[in-house]
C-alpha cells in the first residue's frame, strides 16, 4: 500500500457509492458536487474517461469510477453525481452512483489495510472506516485518477 495519509482529527469525509460499495473523499478535496451534466465524448481517450463536461464555461474531463472499480453502470439513476475533485493535471469530474452524506470521523474509526495480491492495483487505498455494520473505502483522489494527458485549458 502506498503512504498512508495522515489522519488527524477530526476529519470530515464525503461518502458516496459506486455500485454495491461505499467510498469516502476528503471533503478538502471535494470542490463540489453537481448533478450529471452533458458529457461530450472523446473518442480514444484514455481508459475510465468519458469526455468532457462544461461547467461553468470551465471544460472538464470526466473519469468513470464504474471503469475503475469494474462495476456495470446502471441505465437510469436520478441519484448519479459527478464529484469535482482536483487532480495533478486540474479539476476533474468523478462519476458516482450517489453521493450519500458528510460525516465526521476520528483516528478509532479507520483502519488501514494491506491488500493481498498486487497492491499497486489498490494505491488508491488510504483505509477502511466502520460504520457500525459496513464498510467505506476511504480513497485518495490524487491516487484514484490516473493522470490522462486530456487537461482542459
């Protein structure tokens, strides 16, 4: 697993869903959350990314976490959000199934986790928060998209 980042609490996170599991961002790293907006596609973009999206006469591209997670997307979802998050490379848009909640946190709640296997796969990773019976994957946003060279000006 790569650096694990430093909790200190309290931390404020943004869970959100993408199929069946539960992640959480940093709410510093959330710039915002928008409904879905028209995506113009890009034709051989990089893997996970759809094209891009015109917010507020800002063009951004957008990255599917179904792509990264290997999840189906479903056909119709009202509760579906993109997630403005800024990468290396400038804001991103992140599509997720639904945004669920802000919620406080301390150091006892998360547990960090080495994976089994190729662990470069799961970079990403910070740890795991347990919520009373289930369990948020607390991700790193700068660890999550991969830099895609498509960098609107």
């Amino acid at each position: 697993m790569a650096e694990v980042a430093v909790l200190r609490p309290p931390r404020q996170l943004v869970l959100f869903r993408v199929g069946e599991t539960h992640y959480g961002l940093d709410i510093e790293s959330v710039d915002e959350i928008l409904p879905i907006l028209p995506v113009t596609a890009a034709p051989g973009a990089p893997g996970g990314v759809l094209g891009f999206a015109d917010v507020r006469k800002h063009v951004v591209p957008v990255f599917d976490l179904h792509w990264k997670f290997g999840v189906p997307v479903p056909e119709s979802n009202p509760e579906a959000r993109f997630i403005l998050v800024e990468s290396a490379e400038g804001p991103v848009a992140l599509l997720v199934d639904a945004v669920e909640e802000v919620v406080t946190v301390s150091r006892e709640d998360f547990q960090p986790v080495a994976a089994p296997g190729k662990t470069s796969e799961l970079a990403y990773l910070n740890g795991v928060l347990r919520r009373g019976d289930r369990l948020t994957l607390w991700v790193d946003h700068r660890r999550l998209v991969p830099e895609t060279g498509l960098a609107a000006a």
